[in-house]
C-alpha cells in the first residue's frame, strides 16, 4: 500500500470550499513548497497534503523539485483551465448581480 492509499483512507469527505481556496491560491499566487500552500490557506500541514494527494490524483496540480530537491507544487493545465472557467463564471454572475442591483436602485 503506498502513502497516497493510506493518506486517501484519512480523508473522509471533500470539503470543496478547501478546493476552491488551494486552487486559487496556486492560480493567484503561482507555484510554492506544500508548507507555505498549507499556511496560506490556514490549515495544517498534515490536512493540505490530504488535499494536494487528491488534486494531484485527479490532475490539477503537478508536482516538481526545485534546485533544493523540495517538493514544489503548481497548478496543471487541467487546472489552470478550470480556474479561468470559475474565474468567468463568478464574473458573469457577480456581473449580472451587480447590473440587475442597478437596474433596481433606478426604478
């Protein structure tokens, strides 16, 4: 059984608002070491690497080692394309929002 078997079974359910904030963090912010994506996002080493296993499983970060042989962690391609979809979609919502808030407070 490998590390990502056993941390799998420790991760009970997704929490996707943990999602949506590691993604955007990497998108935001660019590639860095799991500790400083962890403290970024307020949660513990040990939790952020349950979440990095399971977005690395799925695609959407990759994994590299920089000069220094450290884990480096960054969005993939799959990733970064679902970040710019949610990017517009919040943007045409909040947009929509905002236009129809301003229609209202003319009437």
């Amino acid at each position: 059984m490998n590390s990502w078997e056993l941390n799998q079974k420790e991760l009970r359910r997704i929490d996707w608002n943990i999602i949506k904030k590691l993604l955007n963090i990497l998108y935001n912010e660019g590639k860095m070491r799991k500790t400083i994506l962890a403290r970024k996002s307020n949660m513990g080493y040990d939790k952020c690497v349950l979440y990095i296993d399971w977005l690395y499983m799925l695609d959407f970060i990759r994994r590299n080692l920089d000069e220094e042989k450290t884990e480096i962690i960054s969005l993939s391609e799959l990733g970064i394309s679902f970040c710019k979809r949610k990017l517009i979609e919040n943007f045409k919502e909040n947009n929509s929002k905002f236009r129809n808030g301003m229609s209202q407070s003319f009437s």
